[in-house]
C-alpha cells in the first residue's frame, strides 16, 4: 500500500492529551478508540495496520486521519451529529403543551389522553401533524 495521503504528525501536547484520555477511563469507546488511531498514525503505521490492530475498518481510520488533519485534533475526536428528523416542537411549545395536559380536560372526557393533546397541539397550530407517540415521550421526560 502507498503513503498515507493524511500524515498524522501530533505535537507533543496532543499525545500527552490522548494519552491521559486513554488513562482516564471515562472517556466514550468511540472517542478512544479514534485516540488509538491518532497515536498509531503517529507512529508511523499504515491505515490496514491500524484497522488490524484496533479491529477497526480501514475506511474508519482514513477517516480519522482525514479529520485531523483538516479539523485538528478536537473535532477528529469528537462524535459527528447523526441524521435524524427534526424536534416537532421548542422547548416553548413542549411547556405549553405540558401545561395544557395539567390543566382540566375538555367537555365530555375525564382525562387529557394522548391522542387529545396531540389534536390540541394541532389546533394550536405549533406543528401541522404529531402522533401521540410524540407526546407522551415528550411528556414522559418530564416525569
């Protein structure tokens, strides 16, 4: 295999910094094992050297090469935002809605249910559509 197109070269700072990350114990698995790839790297291994060893996959390790390299040592460390689908809701909106289903229940009902404050999320008008699934995790982080 080639040259590694993204040379890891840590100054010493930086080692002594993963270093004590590896140490430390806390630290998430995947935030240690991309300190394992740097240090590695910067001894001079080969990216199928390092995916060997650290039972990782080669297009990982590039990629952490890449990432330092370009970003510097933090944000190669750090875990990338995921896609996933937006908040239906602000924090605003989740308090109103909490405070509608504290409040008394409509004509006719007993009790708020899911699928009434779902509509009355509606009828407020803070989303266009949310399922009771969406309410009640909303409503079961505040219990």
């Amino acid at each position: 295999m080639g040259k590694a197109k993204y040379l890891v070269e840590l100054a010493e700072a930086e080692r002594v910094r993963l270093r004590t990350l590896l140490r430390g114990g806390q630290a998430p698995v995947r935030m240690v094992a991309r300190a394992r790839v740097l240090l590695k790297a910067d001894q001079g291994c080969t990216d199928s050297e390092i995916a060997a060893a650290l039972d990782l996959g080669t297009a990982t390790v590039s990629r952490v090469r890449k990432r330092f390299v370009e970003l510097g040592l933090e944000e190669a460390l750090r875990e990338r935002p995921r896609p996933g689908q937006r908040r239906k809701l602000s924090g605003k909106q989740e308090a109103h809605v909490i405070a509608v289903a504290c409040s008394t229940p409509p004509e006719g009902h007993a009790r708020w249910t899911l699928r009434l404050l779902a509509g009355k999320v509606v009828e407020l008008g803070f989303a266009p559509s949310i399922s009771p699934e969406t309410v009640r995790q909303m409503l079961k982080k505040t219990s």
